[in-house]
C-alpha cells in the first residue's frame, strides 16, 4: 500500500481514528458497505500491509495481527470455543499455552486433554464427539519434539475438529503447516519475524471463512490489537526473514554438532541431527533444522547455572529468535509453573538449557560455548 507521496518504505499510519466525508459515509463504513477504516482497534492501514505480507509468506487466505503472540494464541482458541466443547493438545507447550489449555479454558466450561504429541494413536483416543479444537507447536518448546502434521491434521478432520498450529519456532520459512492441512497457525511475531528484540506482536492466519465468522470480530470486540508503529517494525525485518533464518539454521547446526561432540553433555536435541528422534520426519517437514538447539549438561541446575553464567557472547534472556544468541534454563524460566512430574514427563530436566542461537560468528559461539563448559 503505497500513500500519494510514493514512497519506498512503508509508511506508518499512527492514528487511532479516521475522518469521513460525510455523516452517510460514515453510516455506509460501519454496516459494511464501504470497505475503509474506521477505528485502529479494528484495522489500521500499516497493520493491514503486514498481515497481507505475513499473507503471502504463509499461502494463507487472511490473517489478523494481534499485540502478542499469546494474544494470538488466546483470541486463535476462544474465538472458536464454547462452553461445553472439547480441545486435545500436545503437552510439549511452551508455558503460557499450557495455562491456556489447562487452566484458561476450563474456567469457562471447555474442556482439554494433555496427549504425547507425537504418538498418533493418542491423538485418535482422545477424540470425544464434541472435540472441536486441536492444539500443538512443532518444534516444541523446549525439547523440539517434531508432530507429523500431515497425520494430525487427517485425524482431526475426520473428527471434525480444526486443528490449531504455534508455528513460532519453525517460521513460515522453514515449515508451512497449511501445506498439510492445517487450519489456523499462530505466530509470536516477537520472535523471528521481528527478529531483533525490539517490539512484541502476534498474528493469527488462516482460510477466509475462520476469519470472517469466528476471529474477525472477536478481535473487534476484545481489543488485542497490533500497535502501528510494532507492524511497521515488522514490516521491515520480513525483507530479511528468508536471510536471517537461514543463516541463523547453519551457525544452529554447527553449534549442535559441537554440543553433541562434548563429553560434558548428556544429550543434545536438535532436529537437524541423525540423533533427533524425529530427524526423517523434521526433515521431510521442515526445510532446515531451526536456531533452537536444546542440550542437558550432568550436574543439574548448578552445572547449567554455571555454563550459563561463564559465556561471554550468549547473553541469558528467556526470548528466542533474536539475531543475538540468548540462553534460558526452562526448569527455572519459560516452564518454571509446571510441577516436577510435569516437567519430567516433558524432558525438562534440571540440566537442560534451550539455546536460540544468533547471527554471530559460528566459531565465535563454538569457542564460547567450549570455553563455557570447561568451567562446567
């Protein structure tokens, strides 16, 4: 969308409301007959060009930008939800999803069942004739377990439930769930598509039907909109998305290889690795192995708390996707609501470590991380 002046940038559009010619015209813009602005809390001229372009990156019919990534997931759920109806979700969930499915929606009458993601058969056993909603990531936060959405997705369509996707740590770069069926994929656009820590944001996509009768309006009403200045911010770091991920891919797997050789380290998952569990299938899914690798060191949380206090170039912060690489020990951080048998169920042990890995020198960071673990 380019304004008369003809810019080459987009423009920012920072304005809470819209003038109309005329008393008619703003009688026709609010039942609908003019498709123009009426409110920023609605739409807004420089959200609207990113949604259009997270659109097109993604194959999707329509989207809607929210202030968070946990805003989309939220208004990605309960748009659809009633009291009464029924979600199957993965219990690989980043924290606040968790709190989402386990605590949020019971409140209002919606019930969950927590399944092993990537055991199918768990996802047929726990249909019940009113599930409506499946929910999962993949990766997922923080142990990287890869679910067969293909596979899913069927089993929930023949259920007749939609399924729901948190796409963040693949990007639509590396994975594009629509292309096996699924219906609604969130991002937090605070992650990788801004990708620089600067802003928060949040963006739901799906077939146009999902928008216009469920999400649409429930955004309209509730009011977790994106900022204009935030999209505009967003706007601009997706003209070097495709580059960044890339890039951030090759200095993840070289670290990954460097942790996997270390006989300081347990295990190290990463999907980009013949030892990941689910390498053929992340493989076949993904396009490369993301910037998320997680590894466990022998000693618990004072030999993570160690590592992490003894780098120099990683920075400890509990974000991801920064062009920065950050570290967060999830047992104490991201997952610290969870009680010990839930995160041992997950993995997460007290020795894990989930390392984003950055834009930095790959040599730089494999010194970083050896130097690191000698004091280990």
């Amino acid at each position: 969308m380019r304004s008369p002046f003809g810019e080459t940038s987009e423009a920012m559009f920072l304005t809470s409301g819209y003038v109309y010619d005329s008393a008619e015209a703003a009688e026709a813009r609010f039942k609908g007959e003019d498709d123009g602005f009426i409110y920023s809390r609605f739409a807004n001229p420089t959200v609207r060009m990113f949604e259009e372009r997270m659109i097109a990156l993604e194959g999707a019919e329509d989207a809607r930008a929210t202030a968070t990534g946990m805003a989309a997931v939220t208004a990605a759920m309960l748009c659809q939800l009633s009291a009464g109806d029924h979600v199957v979700a993965a219990k690989a969930l980043f924290g606040s999803c968790r709190y989402i499915v386990e605590e949020l929606l019971p409140r209002f009458g919606v019930e969950s069942t927590l399944i092993e993601g990537t055991d199918l058969s768990q996802w047929e056993a726990a249909v019940r004739p009113n599930t409506k909603v499946f929910f999962l990531e993949t990766p997922s936060n923080p142990t990287l377990e890869i679910i067969d959405l293909k596979a899913v997705t069927e089993i929930a369509h023949k259920a007749g439930a939609r399924v729901v996707v948190d796409n963040v740590f693949a990007t639509p770069i590396l994975q594009r769930p629509m292309e096996y069926g699924v219906d609604v994929v969130v991002y937090s656009a605070t992650k990788h598509i801004d990708g620089q820590g600067r802003c928060l944001g949040g963006i739901v996509l799906a077939d146009q039907a999902f928008i216009d009768d469920y999400l649409a309006n429930f955004l309209r009403q509730t009011g977790p909109s994106l900022s204009p200045f935030n999209a505009w911010v967003m706007l601009k770091s997706l003209e070097t998305l495709d580059l960044r991920v890339r890039e951030h891919c090759r200095n993840a797997r070289c670290v990954a290889q460097a942790l996997e050789g270390s006989s300081k380290v347990l295990r190290t998952i990463y999907p980009g690795l013949k030892s990941h569990p689910q390498y053929k299938l992340a493989m076949d899914q993904m396009d490369l192995g993301g910037n998320i690798v997680a590894f466990e060191l022998d000693g618990g949380k004072e030999a993570a708390f160690r590592f992490a206090n003894a780098l120099q170039i990683v920075s400890i912060s509990n974000n991801l996707g920064d062009s920065k690489s950050l570290i967060t020990h999830p047992t104490t951080t991201t997952h610290q609501r969870l009680d010990d048998s839930a995160r041992a169920e997950l993995g997460i042990t007290d020795g894990l470590l989930r390392l984003s890995v950055g834009l930095e020198d790959p040599a730089d960071l494999v010194d970083d991380i050896n130097r690191s673990l000698s004091v280990s």
